[in-house]
C-alpha cells in the first residue's frame, strides 16, 4: 500500500477482531453500514470516519402502521383488455402485479383513476364504468364499452412495501430471519409524516454522538420499480417520478401552475415518461415542481444534522427521485457529499462533475452480497470490469473518493477479490497524489450533446442495467461511455438551448441514438428553427457527429432531416426501387487505428449514401461509418457505436476530424495502441497511462514534452505495460 485514505468500507457486527487489519491493509479512514446491516461496538475505536445510513420515509414500522393514509403512492396501468361483441367490460386491474408490494387506493377513484379507450385516446365518463372489490381483487366494470376496443384503467395505488427494502429482502432470503419486517415508507407531504421525519432525525442525531456522517439513502421518493405477481421486477426506470405522486402534491400543483393533473400524465399510454420519451411540458413541470418541494424539505433535514455537528452525504439512488443533482434546485440543499453507485464511466462522470456538494464518493461494484459472494459467482471479474471502466473517467475528473458495499463477511471470503481491491484503492489514491490534486488537461474542442434532456441529465442514461433490452443505448451509452474517458470538455444541451443559441463557441455537435426517442429528437427536427441552426453551425465550420438515426423523422421526403448535412439516408421502403452502389473508400484519419472492422452492434440498417460522402465501411450495402463535408464544416455518421476500446479511438478520431484538427491529433499526447489511453497532467509534470484491457499491451505514447497543448518538441516513450496495469510517465 503506498498511502491511505479515500475509501469507505461496510463494516458489520461480528467482525470485531478482523476490522482493524483489513481496515489498515486498505488504507480506509471512513466506515458505514448498509441497508439490513448495523455498526459494530467497536466502531468508535477504530480510529476513522463514521457514516451511517439513515431512511428519512421509512425505517419506523410503528409509525408507518399507525398512519397507513401516509403510505406514498405510484400510479399503475391495468393490463389492455379487448371488449366483448356484448355487454360489460370487467378488468381485473391488479392482474401482473404483486399485492405485498402495491394494493389500489380507493380514495376518490372517480377524481384520481381514468379509464381510457386506448383504441381511440377517448377518456370513459366516470358515470360509465364502477369498482367493486378490494386489493388484489379490485375489478373495474365498463357497462357499455364499444364492441372489441381496447380499454386499461389508470389507478392510484398505495405503496405497500419499500422498493429498496423488498428488493433487499427477496435477494438476501430475510423470509428466513424472523427479525426482518416488510417495511412501510410514508410521504412527506403528508403534515403529520414530514413533522414526524423532522423530530425522528433530531432525536436520531442526539442518541449518536459516534456518528460523523448521515447518509441519507436518500430522501422521500423511490425512482419507479414495480414488481410482478411472481416478486419478479416487472419494470424499472431510475429516472421514474411515477411514485411521487399524492392527491395532495397533485392539488398544491394545479394551485401553483393552474391546471389540474391527469392520471395519464403519470402513465403516458404505459410508458410511465420512461427517459426515451420526449418529456411533455407537463412532465417537465412535474420534474420542476416536485424537484423544489423535495429539495426544501431536504434542506430542513440537512440543517438538522448539521446542528448537530455532523455532515449530510446524499445517495444518488434508491429514493434520489426530486434531488436532480444536476437541475436548478439541488445546490440550495447545502450537500456535504454525494456518493453514487460507480459500474461504468459513465456512472461515474455523473457523480464526479456534480458541482452541487462539497465532495463526491463512488461505490463500487460489486455489491457485497450473497447474489455474487457465492459458489458460482465472480467477484474479482466484476470488480476488474467495474474499475477499468471508471480509471478512465477518474483520470479525467477524480471522484473525491471510493468506497464498497454489502456484507463485508462475505467479501472476506473471498481472497483473492480483497486483495484486487488493496490494488484499485492504490491507484485511486495515486491519481489524486500524483496528478497533484489537478484535473488533466483536454484537447482545445469543446464536445456538445444534444438531446431533449439536455443538462438536466448530464451524463445521464438509463443508469441501470434492466434497460439492456433497449437497442438505442447501444449507441448512446456506448458514445457517453466513450466520452467519459476522452479528452474533450463536454456539455449536455437540450433542443431549446440550440434554439436559444447555445451552439455558439462549440465546435463538435452529436446527436445519438435510436429514432423517436428524446436522445435521437424525433419530431424536435420538424422544427425549422432547430435543423437550421445545425447546418448554420455546420455551414459555418462547425462539426456535427451523428449516431444511430440521428434527426430521425419522416418528412419532406427525407428520413434524417440533417442527411444533406451527414450525406446519408435511411431507406424506409418508401422509395421506388433504386440502385445506388455504394462503395466503401480507403484509409481515412478516422479509421486509421482500427485492427479490425469497426463494432456499431446491430447498427441502424438500410443507410444510403447521399451525394459525395465518403463511406469509410460498409455492412453489404448498408453504410456503417460515413465522413462528409457540408459548407465549411464537417460530419461524421456512424450506424451505432457499443463501448470498447477500438470504438473509444474512432470516436476520439472523429472529433478531431469534425473539428478540422486531425493536423494536432499526433502532438496531443496519444497512444499508437487503442487499449492505451492517456491522460496528462503538465503541473505535476506527469502522464497516467491506463491499460484498458485484460491482456498485456505494448504501445508508442507521444505528445509535446511540454505538455498536452505545448509548443514544445514531440517526444515519443515505449511501453509496455500488464494486463489492467497503469503507470505514471514523467514527461
């Protein structure tokens, strides 16, 4: 170990004896427990920082069971039921869902449910269909649906057990542990729960002098995630405000913003605002409004603890929902700290740029539970994998510190994995000691993505791992995954801010990811103002890099309404038959590293050539990589574009030539081998190179031995280096 320091371990009861070493062999000067776990006896005694978990809206079953009208609530859409050639339509609405976790609240159905004819967008009156039963039994009746439409009710359902805690529950068999109870959460809207919220926090801080920290896990509303009738996930969106809702924050809403919520702005036709749709105003409003109420009664729970001299760390998970870390509102909380759940770059380039606390942690994977600690499981190639995506992003933007989670007696078993981590905790320290406490320098290009999220969701996707079925991260994951390690300052603007002007002073545009979601833009590029604000910026030598179906919207007799910009099409079987023989080009800047034909995953598929592009590779006649040329400025279009090493090059490539400065590429401290990437930090006089593959790597490294963006001589080093190694150049 060459220093110590920067890392948080779980630690548990039982463990007194052993806690001492391993917290010295690792160098960590903060301890915590975890949800299901408490600190040991010996905790003051250890000599180190204390965190400790605390769940403002749940964690006191005798309050939440005494005030069960202070449940939080989500909304939920029935199954589609087809009505008969005859007579009465009868759903069963809790059909698929599972009564231990939500039961339906019928409180003022007639006011908060909506049935809807999906068949035609039609809302069914309130006098034309009735309820009848209770939980799972509850059943809607239609007396006079039309013949063979179909039909799903919106209902308001009462959260009858925490999200976090069944899932915690259900993959640690605490069925088996008779001191385990399903817990109850509350809402804070509600007057007696948020005064209950505030006095339980205060007499929480008194009867803990030993605690340090209060890691708030996290505030007052679970991000969506609903499970089935078998206690499966049923679906899950991180970014999900649909269980924030109340017939009391939906009233303080229409007094505010003068006009009254629907169910369906919740549900939205069952896709419940999923992060790939185009956000309505009246969601963005719901975000907006929300975001203010939770962040103020955050920051009452805030100077709370810091009345009592301890700090206040968010989680940036679980029950995160209104405390956009990157929004308008969350700076006025007054954070301490945030840490975050850190498995790729990307993760963790979404905590690290936080500007909003005065110090950001990362917790790694894997968790220290018994669904990976086990016979069969692979901790150490999960914790390989989860720390070579995120060295990169490190390197470029050091998260303040790192830490794990879990059952620490489950990871002691485990050798070999303990002393992969004594590795990752030293290179993590080095990065801040030997980098000189400084960020790298960066390629003078400023990157912007432009999507309908825009800051709000800086670094932001679909964050966790059940929405792999979605073919557009594959592009646009892979793309901020890439960026999070790549020289290059990035910014996140939205639809409007181009509008607005924003481009002015970027000098590379991308626009990534499937057609008809917010990423890609869909019917934003109906706007005349926006598409002509790209080809200015275009026009004007500016770069545009498109991915996936950028500007993708059928109309005017074009599919990507910037393919005279990208010098590509996609074909939508539309077009009389055609021959337009494609051919693919030679060697090009962009591809010039490539050892293999480029990955784009599944791509996008039935791309045509437009005018004088140059294709640079083809899938049969489907373009997959394409470099045009469009006034003074330059595009690039690629089919899709996974995370790996090779795509990481092409894409960093690719900026360089939409910016018009492929000529500095070879003077801007790069490495001959992909897998190599570099990251230069002239003040301390010293370059990390970062080996980011499982296998042995020798490379050239060159750049001005003045620095990233000197004028001095270019210098060139051999190395070689280990599988996963990093090393510290002088330069």
């Amino acid at each position: 170990m060459t220093s110590t320091g920067r890392v948080t371990l779980p630690i548990e009861q039982g463990m007194d004896e052993q806690l001492p070493g391993i917290l010295s062999r690792l160098g960590a000067d903060a301890v915590r427990n975890s949800d299901g776990t408490w600190l040991p006896e010996i905790t003051p005694q250890l000599g180190v920082k204390v965190y400790e978990t605390y769940f403002p809206a749940r964690g006191d079953q005798e309050f939440a069971l005494a005030h069960l009208d202070a449940r939080p609530r989500v909304y939920l859409m029935s199954e589609r039921a087809a009505a008969p050639a005859e007579g009465p339509l009868e759903i069963e609405i809790m059909r698929g869902y599972l009564p231990l976790q939500v039961t339906p609240d019928m409180t003022e159905v007639t006011r908060w449910w909506e049935v809807i004819d999906r068949t035609t967008g039609d809302v069914v009156d309130v006098s034309q269909w009735s309820v009848a039963g209770e939980d799972s039994e509850t059943i809607v009746t239609l007396t006079n649906p039309v013949p063979f439409h179909v039909y799903t009710v919106n209902f308001l359902a009462w959260q009858a057990w925490d999200s976090t805690q069944m899932y915690n529950y259900t993959t640690n068999n605490w069925q088996n542990d008779p001191t385990r109870v399903r817990e109850i959460g509350y809402d804070a809207w509600h007057p007696e729960a948020w005064e209950f919220m505030q006095q339980s926090l205060r007499d929480w801080c008194s009867e803990r002098p030993e605690v340090d920290v209060v890691r708030f896990t996290t505030f007052f509303y679970h991000f969506t995630l609903v499970f089935n009738d078998l206690s499966k996930e049923k679906y899950v969106d991180w970014f999900g405000y649909s269980a924030s809702v109340s017939p009391r924050a939906m009233d303080a809403f229409e007094a505010e913003y003068g006009y009254a919520l629907r169910a369906e702005d919740f549900v939205d036709e069952g896709y419940y605002n999923s992060p790939f749709r185009t956000p309505s105003k009246t969601y963005l409003d719901w975000i907006d409004f929300q975001s203010r109420a939770v962040c103020e009664r955050a920051k009452v729970l805030v100077d709370i603890v810091h009345e009592h001299g301890k700090e206040a760390m968010m989680f940036l998970g679980d029950t995160w929902i209104g405390t956009e870390p990157y929004g308008e509102h969350f700076s006025s909380i007054g954070m301490d700290a945030v840490v975050g759940s850190v498995g790729s770059g990307a993760t963790c380039r979404m905590i690290s740029d936080i500007t909003g606390a005065t110090y950001t942690e990362g917790r790694f994977l894997p968790y220290f539970f018994p669904d990976v600690f086990t016979e069969g499981g692979d901790p150490l190639g999960e914790a390989n994998t989860s720390w070579l995506n995120a060295r990169r992003a490190i390197a470029r933007q050091p998260l303040d510190r790192i830490g794990y989670g879990g059952y620490l007696s489950l990871a002691v078993k485990f050798p070999d994995f303990v002393a992969r981590v004594e590795e990752i905790t030293d290179e993590f320290r080095a990065i801040h000691e030997l980098g000189g406490g400084q960020r790298p320098e960066n390629a003078p290009i400023r990157v912007a993505i432009v999507n309908a999220w825009g800051s709000l969701r800086t670094w932001q996707t679909h964050m966790v791992a059940h929405a792999l079925w979605y073919k557009q991260i594959y592009s646009y994951l892979g793309v901020i995954e890439a960026l999070s390690g790549l020289p290059f300052e990035v910014e996140w603007l939205s639809f409007d801010d181009v509008r607005a002007g924003a481009l002015e002073g970027v000098d590379v545009v991308c626009n990534v990811g499937a057609a008809n979601t917010a990423f890609s833009g869909g019917a934003e590029w109906l706007d005349a103002d926006l598409v002509t604000a790209m080809r200015a910026h275009v026009a004007r030598g500016g770069g545009f890099i498109g991915i996936g179906e950028p500007s993708a919207v059928a109309a005017g007799g074009a599919y990507f309404q910037l393919s005279d910009v990208l010098g590509v099409d996609k074909e939508m079987g539309w077009s009389q038959s055609t021959n337009r023989y494609p051919v693919a080009h030679g060697e090009h800047f962009i591809t010039a590293d490539l050892r293999q034909r480029a990955d784009v995953g599944e791509g996008a598929g039935d791309i045509f050539a437009v005018g004088g592009v140059q294709v640079l590779q083809l899938d049969e006649e489907s373009v997959d990589i394409a470099a045009n040329t469009a006034g003074r400025g330059r595009a690039v279009y690629f089919a899709g574009l996974p995370y790996t090493t090779d795509n990481a090059r092409l894409l960093h490539r690719a900026i360089y030539w939409a910016a018009g400065r492929e000529d500095e590429f070879a003077s801007h401290w790069t490495s001959a081998n992909p897998d190599v990437e570099v990251a230069v930090f002239p003040e301390s006089g010293k370059a990390l190179l970062m080996n980011n593959s499982g296998a042995p790597a020798s490379t050239v490294v060159a750049g001005r031995a003045t620095g990233f963006l000197g004028d001095g001589e270019v210098v060139s080093h051999e190395v070689q280096l280990g599988a996963m190694e990093s090393r510290w150049l002088d330069i």
